[in-house]
C-alpha cells in the first residue's frame, strides 16, 4: 500500500500582518510548482483575524525534508519567522487512504 506524508500547521500570526503572510506562502507555492513530490499545497484562513493555516500532502516525508534545503525556501522562511508569533497544531501525519491520490 502506498503511503504519503501530510502536515498541516496553524501559525499565529503578528497582528494585522495575516495578507503579508499569506502573500509570502503564495510566493512560496510558486517555487513547488515543478516541485517533485508536492501533491498539494493549501493556504487556508478561518475568522480567526491572525491565523492562517498551512495543508501539505507529498509523496513521502523525504520529499518534503528535501524542499527545505532550497535556497529560496530558506529566504521564504526568514521573511515569515518575522511576521509569525507561533506555530501551533503541527501535525505530521502518513496518509494511506482516501479520495484524490492513488
């Protein structure tokens, strides 16, 4: 059975600062274009007026991992570290089954 890796991830972010945020995330989904191992990439927000959440789905934990040692990722992060208080609810997870993947 094959297995893939999602995360999703609730970031609190700098008051106000929750557009600059999500413009730096949609920046960064454009570097997964092309990306191997990327299925999806979401940016999601709810009335919480300082929070956006971040749902990933790969093809493999590794896949993942390797994204991070881009240059361009690297950059990416520094520009959010500054605008996001705090990470919460990360959760990593190994997916086995369901609608929209093999």
């Amino acid at each position: 059975m094959k297995q893939y890796y999602a995360q999703h991830a609730k970031m609190i972010v700098k008051r106000d600062k929750r557009d600059e945020v999500i413009q730096l995330l949609n920046k960064s989904t454009k570097l997964l274009h092309g990306t191997p191992g990327c299925i999806y990439y979401l940016i999601s927000i709810t009335e919480e007026p300082d929070v956006v959440w971040v749902s990933e789905l790969w093809v493999s934990r590794e896949a993942k991992e390797a994204l991070a040692t881009s240059p361009e990722t690297a950059k990416t992060m520094q520009q959010l570290m500054r605008l996001i208080v705090s990470v919460t609810e990360r959760t990593g997870m190994t997916v086995v089954s369901g609608f929209g993947i093999e």
